[in-house]
C-alpha cells in the first residue's frame, strides 16, 4: 500500500512538471510570436517609408 501512495505522489508530481512545462512552452510561444509580429511590423512600416520616397521621387519632382 506505501507502494501505492509513493507510486501516486510520484504520478502528482510528474503531471505537476509536465504542466509547467507546457505552461512555460506556452509562455516562450506567446513571446516569440509578439516578437516575430513587432519585427514584422517595424519592416512593413520601413517598406512604406521606401515605397514613400520612391514615389515621391518619381512622381514628385
């Protein structure tokens, strides 16, 4: 029966770690992805601010 409870805890304590960590997987994904999407934000506007000048080059003498 102490097999059992040891056997138990350890289960517990195995399902407790692999919460964290796919909690903390979850955490880095979320992060990755805002960073990703800032970066490619930042290169959007950088690419309208050349497409600006470009045309305002060509088209505005």
């Amino acid at each position: 029966r102490n097999g059992q409870s040891q056997g138990s805890q350890q289960l517990l304590q195995a399902e407790k770690q692999a919460a964290e960590k796919v909690a903390d997987a979850r955490k880095k994904k979320a992060h990755h992805l805002k960073q990703a999407t800032e970066e490619a934000q930042m290169e959007a506007e950088r690419e309208q601010g050349f497409q600006s000048k470009q045309w305002a080059r060509f088209y505005d003498p």
